[in-house]
C-alpha cells in the first residue's frame, strides 16, 4: 500500500460494505500499518451500530459449533453477520492452525456473513488491540451482529472476548473446569453461560459446579445465566440466541451496553497511547545501549530506569 | 507499612535472607505499593546471582508433582531453593485455589526451601512485570535457584515462565496437546520439553507430535529436548534435572543467558515506562471527561485520541 488515494480508496470501500476492501483493512489492521491511523480516522464515525458478541471457553468445548448454529439463528432473522475468529500468533502456525472452522463453512458461500480469521502479526499491543478495530471496520461496513470468537482461555483471550456487548463463555463436560476459568478471570466477564455437549453424563455437574461459584461471588448487575447446548444436534442452540438478544434489549435499556462502550473506549485509548509511548522508549534505548549496559551491571535497576525514561519523555 | 525506616528495614531484611522479610516484600509487589521503587533500588545489587527456571504447561499436566521432584533435586545438591507459584487474580478467589500445591508441602518444613503462592493484586502491568520483581526479591534472599511456576496456557502464563534463564514447558497425554501449545507461542519459548503421565498410552504420542511441531519451526541456537517423566512415581526425574543443569551450563557458557537477560531487563523496563505513562494518561481522562464523551460521540477516534494524548505528555 502506498500513499493517501489507497487509504481513502480503502476507507470507502469498506463504508460500501466491499468485501475485498474489508479484508484488506483487516490485514492492515494485523500488520499494524502506519496507515491504521487514518484507516481509524475514516471509519470511525459509521461505526457504533454492529451488536457485538463475544465467544470464548477452552479449545475443544464446540465454540465454533455453538456460533456457527448461532450465525444461523441470525440469518433466520435476517441480520447481516460477521465473524472473527482472534488467535494468538505463533511464528511456527500463522494463520494456518484454523483448520477447526470448518463448522462455519456451511455459511462461507452466504453473501451477507463475513468470516475472517485474525493473527496479530504487529499490531502495537497485540490481540487487544487489535481486535476492537478489526471489530470497528465490520461494523462500518454494515454488519449487523459480529462474533469475536477466542481460542484458549487465557487472560489476553479472555479480554479480547470480553471487549464486546454480550460475552458468552462455553464450557463442556471435562474440558476446562469452572476452577480453572475463575482463574482466568472468565467467570467476571461472562454475561452467559453455555454448557455444551450436554449429551454427556457429567454436563449436568458442570452446571451445578459453574451455579455454585457464581453464588461465591460478588452480586451483579444482572445475573449470568447458565444454558445447556448440543450444538452438533442443535440441541438449546434456540434458547441460547434467545437469551443473547434478551440480554441485548436489556443491556440497551439499562444504559449498561453504553457504559461498558465507554469505559472500554477509554481503556482502548490509554492502552494505545501507553503502546505508543513504549515503542518511543524502545527507540530512546536502542539509541542509548548504555542504559541497558547500566541495568545489566546495576547502576540502575528497573523501577528507577522506568521513572527517569517517563520523566524524560514527557518534559 | 509507613515511612523511610521500614522499607530500609525491609531491604535489610531481605539481604539477610529472613524469611518473614522476603514474604512482606512480596506482598508489597503482589499490591503494587509505592515502596515497591525503594525496595526494587535497595536489593537490585544483590540480584544476578540466582538461576531461574519458568515451568509452565495446560492444568492438570502435572506441573506441581514434577517442580516438588525437581526441588528435591537441588536440596540433594545442597541448594537453596525458592518456588514462586504465579497466578492471575480472579476477585473470586484470590489465592485461594491453590490447593494444589500440596504436593510441595514435603518441602514446607526445609529452611532452604521457600514457597510463595503469587497473584497480582495491583501491581502495574499484571503478572508479566510483578513476577520479575518477585524474582529479585527472592534472588537478592540468596536463593540459589528459583523455579516460576505458572498456571495455565494462555499468553500472559507463557510471558511470565519464559522470563526465566532456562523454561520448561509440562505436557501430559490428553492435555493442552502441541497445537493449543503452538497458538499460544509456547513451543517458541521452551527449553525443555518433558511428557509428564509416560506411565499412560498416549504419553508416545505427544512426544512424537511434538517434535513434528518442533521439526516444523524456524531452527534455534539450540534445539529444545524432549524428555518423559512419570512425576508422581518418580520415573524419569533425574534425567529431567540433568537436562536442566545441562541446559544452564550450556546458556552461561555460551553467552545466552546473560543476552537473554539482558533483554529481558529492557523490555521490562520498556514496560514499566509505558504502564507508567498509561495511568498519566488514565489521570488525564479522568480529569478530562469531555475526552471520553468526544470518543463516544465519534468527534476523534481513538487512534487520534491516542496520539493526542502522547503528543501532549510528550511536551
């Protein structure tokens, strides 16, 4: 890519909901372009429209099976539909670990879904900050509802599912024990629960299990509720969506959904201006070696480098 | 804690190797306390002395049975041994979940054994840069090996056991198999690889699907070993440990590990500068409301916001 006419070329295809234009400013958002910026700038003002649902839950409990059925669901309706499915990097893997999506296949030749795999191959700040843009260029190009769907269950995938209006977390029987997902931080940001692959004995301690902890904590604004599925048989898939949308019209009505945009656009901007101001210190310390040659040999420790490079950078 | 007095008295204590000193000072770091500069400047002389061995790997794998193996190890070569057991923080639990290290209580009683459970409470930046911190701590103790133990595959788990000199990465049949491994950028990391559970059918299998990972990467200064251990019988332990040692010996002769902590001193001063630099600018939009609306309302995006905000520390 080159000079301004691409950008802007970029910026109204993708207002024009073109597909290619759409990909392409998804992979300059992965590669973490200088042109982001007024790719951002362009955008911005026709985005804010999308529903955004958040999947995530341990590799292997159905995720995609779940979203694929729910894309489903809101085809039914009529809703235009993105997903986007945010996976760590690994230089060993790229892209190419996303054999699993075949699931979502069945919805691959529809002309209003737009499935994209995403890797953050040098977006300033990764994953979570890459994927609340990657989110913003769907929504201006007129997808109604888009899916964040994360793999593993780690805090940085936990955050990134968790930047959306409704987070959904998937478990199943014997894959990733509500013990472990309070770990990760999951329970907090869950607003619904899906036991899947409720065909299975233990799919009901699961449940119990996952009801039980959430009694332990702190009350909330409104209490997750906890669903069962057999995504491959399509087993709940209805009660799910329907719960999706409910929590969605209660969310818009309570002013909740607005808050939640707010303080996360404000994280957003302080995450991004801390990126910004780290890349500056990075350059500051590849240009004076004497300070990582002070630290190594203990003139100066850590905290004290960290005060006077803040110090001096913003005099 | 108060005034001047009792942050030298920490310091002190510290570099006596006092037990109850070295658990208050990392308290202090779990909180993220102003002290923490003074105490971070008043013991990093001492630091540097210690080996540091990160052990990581999926739930249930076996990580604790094998790290009480390894400390038994060293305690038979007469080292003084830390083991700092690092978890994310769930407001439902705090510490409270790890039960599981009962298997170290063997070593509970040994006054050269130290072992602290870790969750961040409020350090700036999380886990990634309260777990070095920690380190020195227990290293400026005289602690002659220290083992980091995480919790779990996602990316902020594998960051944490990678700032290590030597990491080992836990895998067990059935558990967090190589690719999960691969999207969470573990495999890159590892120096070690042990097969935990080999008394089980499947242990041959992981192994094999491993080095194919491995076959399938960028070639590295030095390929990672691939051992198996059956932890809970003690199978396999000793060779573990010899690799371990091997490994060491291997990265100070060469220069590797003293390049690798250089680097990783940089970065976590780079980090340490921009966390600080985030909760400047976080002040800033508190004090400054009208930002925030201007975001929601789509008069600036957050790219542009961001650079605002930068520009203006920056003068």
């Amino acid at each position: 890519m080159e000079a301004a006419t691409d950008v802007d070329g970029l910026v109204a295809g993708v207002l024009a909901g073109e597909r290619r234009a759409v990909a392409r400013a998804i992979s300059l958002v992965e590669d973490g372009r200088p042109e982001l910026e007024r790719l951002s700038a362009g955008i911005y003002g026709a985005t804010g429209r999308a529903a955004t649902l958040g999947i995530t839950g341990a590799p292997g409990v159905g995720k995609s099976t779940l979203a694929a059925a729910l894309v489903a669901a809101a085809r039914a309706q009529g809703r235009r539909v993105a997903v986007l499915a945010v996976d760590p990097t690994s230089p060993y893997t790229g892209g190419a670990l996303l054999g699993d999506r075949v699931r979502m296949q069945e919805h691959a030749t529809d002309p209003d879904v737009f499935i994209r795999s995403m890797a953050t191959r040098g977006h300033l700040g990764g994953m979570a900050l890459a994927a609340p843009e990657a989110v913003r260029i769907l929504d201006a190009a007129g997808y109604d509802l888009i899916f964040v769907e994360t793999v593993g269950v780690g805090q940085a995938e936990v955050d990134v599912a968790a930047a959306t209006d409704t987070t959904l977390v998937v478990l199943a029987p014997g894959l990733g024990d509500a013990v472990q997902m309070a770990k990760a931080g999951i329970l907090e940001v869950a607003d619904l629960f899906v036991v899947n692959k409720a065909d299975r004995d233990a799919a009901g301690e699961v449940a119990r299990e996952l009801r039980q902890m959430l009694h332990l904590g702190t009350a909330r604004e409104r209490e997750p509720q906890v669903l069962s599925t057999a995504a491959s048989l399509g087993d709940g898939v209805d009660a799910v969506w329907a719960a999706i949308e409910e929590h969605r019209t209660w969310a818009e009505g309570s002013g909740a959904r607005d808050a939640k945009r707010r303080a996360r656009l404000v994280a957003e901007v302080e995450s991004l201006a801390a990126e910004r101001f780290r890349l500056a210190v990075a350059a500051a310390l590849t240009d004076d070696p004497a300070l990582a040659t002070d630290l190594v040999e203990r003139r100066v420790d850590p905290y004290g480098a960290a005060a006077a490079l803040a110090r001096r950078a913003s005099r």
